[in-house]
C-alpha cells in the first residue's frame, strides 16, 4: 500500500507518502537534504517496505510541506523528524538521513529514545563556518530578522550561482539532473535568510556523542561537498555500536549516483539487523 499522507509539526502542515505492504512494528523514515524532496528516496522505500512500514517526507519548506521556501533550520527539521514519528505510530523507529538531513537525523537520534538505529548518507558535519563567513552571515541573518518581523517575510538571495561549479556525483548525468531540477532552481533563486542556512549554527558533533543506538555513516569517497574527513570525524565521536563505509567512486548525492546499489545493499542489511533485533527485545 502506497499513500500520500500529511501530517503536523508545529504550526505546519509536512506532506509525505507512507509505504507499507504488510502490517508492522517497525517503520524507517528517510530525511532527505538542503533543497531535495522527498521523490528522490521512493525508489529506496518501496523496496525496503517489503519488511518495514517507510514514510518519506518533505521537511519545512521543501515540497509540498507547508514553510518558508528553502527552511533549513536544524531546530525545526529535527522537530520534523519527532512529528514523523508521531505520525508513524509504531514501536521502533530507524532512520535515514542524507547531507543536512543526516545532520538532523543525527540531532534526533541523540534526543529521542523511540529511534533505535540511524544511518546517515554523506552527512555533514563540520557546520560552524570561518569567524568572518559567520560575522558576514550573522549581519545579514539580523537584518532579515528585522525585515521578517516587519513584514512577515525574510531577506532572500539569489543562490543559483553556487549550482554551476557544483558536483554532486561521480555519474555525470546524476550531476546534470540534479542541478537542473526546476524546484531547487526555485528556491535557490529566493532562498531566505534567516532560515536557508541556519545550519551553519550547530554543533552536531555535540549530539553524536549522546547517541547510544546502532549508527551507520555511509560516504563517498568523491564527495567534494562533505569530504570523507567529516565521516571519521562524526565516527570519532560516536559512543555507541558503530559501522562506516566509505564508498569508492561516489560522490556527496550518494543515493542517486552511480554506487547507489552498493548503498542500498548497506542500509537494508543495517535495519535488518537491527530494526529486527529491536523487534524481538
């Protein structure tokens, strides 16, 4: 059974699609990154959804979820994540996250205890930028504060130029696609300041400290946006059961190019181990 669904997460309405062929206890939800959508992780649901109920959605302002277009505010996604999992109602809960999706994976992962396993696809890590990047930032960033209080509606900046020297896989044609996508044109060409790049704020090294579940970290060798480096650091800093793998000719959209296969094999033996394992405790 495959459905479109909606559900709340503070004042906004998150568009999502639940999959699930049979009855479960067990559900996986998939966090898709900064300006993707939640389409690009069906091909992955359908076919776990042999053994799990899975829900793939649209955090804050992607999609068809309600919020100001191109919200990336690691607060508010990982209140995402915990309304999903209300949403979900089931007793175990594992988790999926990529780029800035993993980053707020790893955040509710270490804060609620009904998540009993994560993995995380070229995650980013290092999200505290150069002092003058910050002091630049924070000038603009209180600005739009102002603006968004007096109007309702926050300073946007035409972003698109970041696009063209931006690759996000090894397989060119993934790269192409990726970058041309019309919805990601859109936001990137109004992205809201505050609010596109509020990541830059978070310590998530802080929080992968206090997760005490199983944890996957999944990285292409080739990521040129999120370098390898930030994988071993985030496994440095894990105190709990802990796998990482890091897959030669990927590159950062790892579940889109051209190992996506290999990486799919990775995540459904992970939550068959331990989505099963947390089943019969």
């Amino acid at each position: 059974m495959e459905k479109k669904v909606s559900f709340n997460s503070g004042n906004r309405k998150l568009s999502g699609i639940l999959i699930s062929e049979k009855e479960n206890k067990s559900g996986i939800i998939f966090c898709h990154g900064a300006f993707e959508f939640k389409e690009n992780w069906l091909d992955y649901a359908r076919r776990l959804s042999k053994e799990f109920a899975c829900l793939v959605f649209d955090f804050t302002g992607h999609g068809e979820s309600e919020g100001i277009p191109g919200t990336v505010d690691l607060d508010i996604w990982e209140e995402d994540i915990k309304s999903a999992i209300d949403f979900m109602k089931l007793e175990n809960i594992g988790i999926v996250g990529w780029s800035s999706g993993g980053s707020a994976a790893i955040m509710a992962t270490a804060t609620d205890k009904r998540i009993k396993c994560c993995a995380v696809i070229d995650a980013t890590i290092k999200l505290i930028p150069p002092i003058h990047e910050r002091l630049l930032y924070k000038t603009i960033s209180f600005l739009g504060s102002i603006k968004k209080k007096i109007t309702g509606k926050p300073i946007t900046m035409n972003l698109t130029g970041q696009l063209r020297n931006m690759r996000v896989a090894v397989d060119e044609n993934v790269n192409s696609s990726f970058k041309k996508n019309e919805r990601l044109v859109k936001i990137l060409s109004k992205a809201p300041i505050p609010g596109c790049i509020d990541t830059v704020w978070t310590d998530v090294l802080n929080y992968a400290k206090n997760i005490s579940v199983p944890f996957l970290i999944i990285h292409g060798e080739e990521d040129k946006l999120d370098l390898p480096e930030e994988a071993y650091l985030l496994y440095e800093n894990l105190n709990c059961e802990k796998e990482i793998k890091i897959i030669k000719d990927s590159g950062h959209a790892g579940h889109l190019d051209q190992k996506r296969e290999e990486i799919f094999k990775l995540i459904e033996e992970f939550f068959l181990k331990h989505l099963k394992r947390a089943n019969s405790e």
